[in-house]
C-alpha cells in the first residue's frame, strides 16, 4: 500500500543573506598564487571569495542575516518562537552562537525582547542547516511551536591554510530563513527526506585548529557517494508516498538542484554521479534496447524524448543545476548555509532570466564531511516572487570591496590593523577582554 501523507504545508517563507564586503577577486588570487586563471574559473568555478572583515565572525553575521529577515518582514520579537543556528565555526566550546546573536538583536529590540526564544547550536559539519531547518519545520507540523515562526541561521567562515588547494574555495556569510506555515518560497515535501551517516575523515577540524584538516581528493569521492545514498534512499520514498508516480524517468520529475556547493563545478560531478546511477538502472530495468521498449510500453515520445535527454548530461546540467551556482561563485563555500545559498541563487537567477518557477520542484541535496548527507525536496510557492522582491542574494552582493592580496592575507593572519570595509545597518565585533568576553555593537543604517 502507498504509504499517503497529507496535512498542512509549511516551509521557507522568506530569506535573508549576510556576505562580508570583503572580496579577493579570482585573477588576483590565480597571480599571487602562480595558478592559471582558467583553473579557478572552470576548474574550480571561482570568481570571487567572500573574506570577514577584522570586525565581524561568525556571531554578527548571524545576528546581522536575523535581523535583515526580521526588518524585511516587519517580525517582531513576540512573532518568533525558536531561533535555531547552525555553524561549524563555533566561538565557544559551551556558549551557543545563539547566546550572542540574541544579546546583538536585543540592542536593537530592547533587554528581554527575545527571552521566550528556544533554540540551540547545532554541529554537524555542512549539513547541519537542513538538520536545524527539519527540526524547525516538523515542530510546526507537529503544531508544536505555539503558533509562532521560527528563525533557522547558517554561518560559517570557510578558511583554509594558505597556499592550500583548499584556499581558493574560501568564502564567509550567513543565511537566515524565516519557516513558518503556508510559506511563500518553498514547501518542504513530507515523507521522503532520507539520509546517510559514517565515520570519515574527509575533511575535520580538530580542536584548537584554526583551519580545518583537508583530505581533498577524498573529500570529493565522500561527498559524491553519500548524496547519491541519500538521493536512493529519497528516490524510494519519493515513489512509495506517490509524490513522484513512476521511477522512469524520475529526474525529469525534478526542476532543480540545490546542492551544497563547496565550489561550483562540485554540482556538476554530483550530477554526473547521480544521472550515471539513474541511467544504468533505467538500462538494467529493460532487456530490450531502451528506445523499442519505452515505444512498445509508454507510448509516450515525450517522456522517451526525456529519457534520451538524460544521456546528455549537460542540457540536464545546464537546467537544473547551473542557476543555482551563481551565488558560490561569487562568494565561494560558506559550509552550512552553502545549500540555502543555492536556493537563492535559483529564485534570483530565474527572476532575471523572467521564468516563472512557482510550482516547480527543487530537491535540497545536503552533504557534511565526517560524513552524512541529508536530500529532501520542496515546491516553489506562488509568493515566492512577493517574498524575493528584488532579489534574495542580489542586495547581499552590492557594495562589495575588492581587496589585494595583501590586504586579504591580513585578515587571514588576524594582523590588520583595522577593517577594510564601510559598514552600515550590522552588527560588529568591538573586542575581547581579557575573560574571553566578546563585545558587539550594531552600527546604525546611517
Ligand atoms: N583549465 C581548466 N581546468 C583546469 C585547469 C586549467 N588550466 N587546471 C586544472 N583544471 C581542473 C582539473 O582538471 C580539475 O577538474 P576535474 O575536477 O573536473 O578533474 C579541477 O581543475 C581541479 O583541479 P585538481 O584536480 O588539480 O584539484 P586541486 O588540487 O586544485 O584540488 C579540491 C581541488 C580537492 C577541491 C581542493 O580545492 C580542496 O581540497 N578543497 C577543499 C575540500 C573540499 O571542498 N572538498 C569538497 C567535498 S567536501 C565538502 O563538500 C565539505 C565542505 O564544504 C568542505
């Protein structure tokens, strides 16, 4: 018997994305380092890396993505029940970045206005977002969250040794999503999220390390089987729920991919995996050769159209994929908001590209070095356009300041003097005493 699952809908009603100004742009990078620029550009996919400022960390970009989603949707502190964050960049082996976001928004919304919010930090490398967004969201399905939303935030600073094959994927940001019921950007599909989890050392960061331990090649092969298991796993429950009816095919029943993106071109090998396992099993699936039996069985040109279209990589590349890359290339990883980030980068490349995506599918294809990956789907709400205005990722990216190298290698050692860029309407780092306290303060829009 299908299993049928029905009830409310609920998911991402809106977002908000923090960037650091700071940027290293990929020609600079590629001749300081004596990389050919080619490498990055498609090798890689780079364009630019998103560096902190001397000022910020993980807390105010945190803090600043909250309270850009709060002013945005006119929330006030009594209409959030739960502000959740999740990050691999922790300040404090005990003090949740959440302590520190709430005391930064409460300069602003006054002492005690956030006090009735639950939430935690949560770790799981780069997947812990979609763990964080999942709690968030079953919590309402479960009619647990006392009728208010909820905040799920996702920052991270990638940052890697210098002169390491990992440096040229850099990148820093936050990612703050508003769920709630009836959302305008995406509902999350119930029944078929499915996941994977073993003991790797991929990529880790020891405690005390300021940057983490890479094993790159073999980061590459985790990262690929475990979403193409989790993406099994989803594909089995997609069709025992009947949310997609027949396994012929099933990628045409897909409109987009949001991977997580440590760099763009990690998309395009995720898809290549995913589309080889797809098609070897539509091949075993049939002893006659594909075309006379899907003409003897289906009957459908369109659908075998489809199908043959799967062998071609590249178109399905170029549909489902490429829109959602804009936002690491131009940023690079930020780890645990990296899949959001994708999200944004399909809803803001759509919009300038005048497609109309309400109603379309997007699977979330979640992956953290340790290593687990966690796929799960939505569909693109009619508001999605209301809740993006001008953009999502757009207004995140304006006003960026491209620094030099030396500039750049400053902030990575923590030896500049003072921050590069101009800053309004967020939240800074003012310093840390001697107890290890850190201090923040907002600077007003000006
Ligand atoms: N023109 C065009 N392409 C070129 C080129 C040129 N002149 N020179 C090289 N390339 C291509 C290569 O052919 C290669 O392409 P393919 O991958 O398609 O084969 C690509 O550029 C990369 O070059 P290398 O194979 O030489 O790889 P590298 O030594 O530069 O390392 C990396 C790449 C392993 C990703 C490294 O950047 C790294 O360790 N990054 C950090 C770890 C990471 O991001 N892992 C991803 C999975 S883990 C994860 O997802 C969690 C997370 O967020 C960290």
């Amino acid at each position: 018997m299908p299993l049928k699952i029905r009830g409310m809908n609920a998911g991402i009603d809106d977002i908000a994305i923090f960037i650091p100004k700071p940027y290293v742009h990929y020609m600079d990078f590629a001749a300081a380092r004596g990389i050919s620029p080619e490498k990055l550009e498609k090798g890689i996919g780079v364009k630019a890396m998103a560096i902190p400022d001397s000022d910020e960390d993980t807390a105010t970009m945190a803090a600043t993505a909250c309270l850009r989603l709060m002013k945005k949707n006119n929330l006030s502190p009594k209409d959030i029940g739960r502000i959740e964050i999740a990050t691999e960049c922790g300040l404090d082996q005990s003090k949740a970045l959440n302590s520190y976001t709430i005391g930064m928004l409460e300069q602003v919304y006054g002492k005690w206005a956030l006090a009735h919010c639950g939430g935690r930090e949560s770790k799981f490398a780069c997947v812990s977002g979609s763990w964080a967004l999942r709690d968030c969201w079953t919590e309402i399905l479960a009619g647990e969250n006392n009728g208010k939303a909820s905040i799920v935030v996702m920052s991270d600073i990638a940052k890697y040794d210098i002169g390491s094959p990992g440096e040229y994927t850099q990148g820093a940001g936050a990612v703050a999503l508003l769920v709630k019921e009836s959302p305008r950007i995406i509902s999350l599909d119930r029944g078929v999220a499915s996941w994977v989890i073993s003991d790797d050392y991929d990529f880790y960061r020891p405690h005390g390390h300021k940057t983490p331990v890479v094993n790159g090649k073999y980061s590459l092969d985790c990262y690929v089987e475990q979403v193409a298991r989790a993406f099994a796993g989803f594909k089995r429950k997609a069709l025992e729920t009947r949310l997609v009816r027949t396994g012929l095919n099933f990628i045409s029943a897909i409109d987009y991919f949001a991977f997580h993106l440590p760099f763009p071109k990690m998309g395009r090998k995720a898809l290549e995996r995913i589309l080889a396992e797809e098609y070897v099993e539509e091949k075993m699936a049939f002893e006659a050769p594909l075309i006379s039996y899907l003409r003897e069985t289906h009957g459908d040109e369109r659908a075998i159209k489809e199908i043959l279209k799967l062998k071609n990589s590249e178109a399905v590349f170029r549909q489902k994929v490429e829109p959602s890359v804009l936002g690491c290339a131009h940023v690079g990883n930020i780890y645990t908001g990296s899949v959001f980030l994708s999200l944004a980068s399909i809803i803001d490349n759509e919009r300038l590209e005048r497609k109309d995506i309400a109603g379309k599918r997007i699977v979330f294809l979640s992956y953290g070095s340790g290593s687990s990956a966690v796929v799960y789907s939505g569909v693109i709400g009619k508001g999605h356009a209301d809740a993006a205005g001008k953009g999502i990722l757009m207004p995140a990216l304006e006003n960026r300041n491209r620094i030099s190298i030396e500039q750049y290698e400053a902030l990575h050692k923590g030896e500049a003097k003072a921050p590069v860029a101009e800053k309004r309407g967020q939240f800074v780092l003012e310093g840390v005493d001697g107890n290890e306290r850190r201090n923040y303060r907002f600077i007003e829009y000006g």
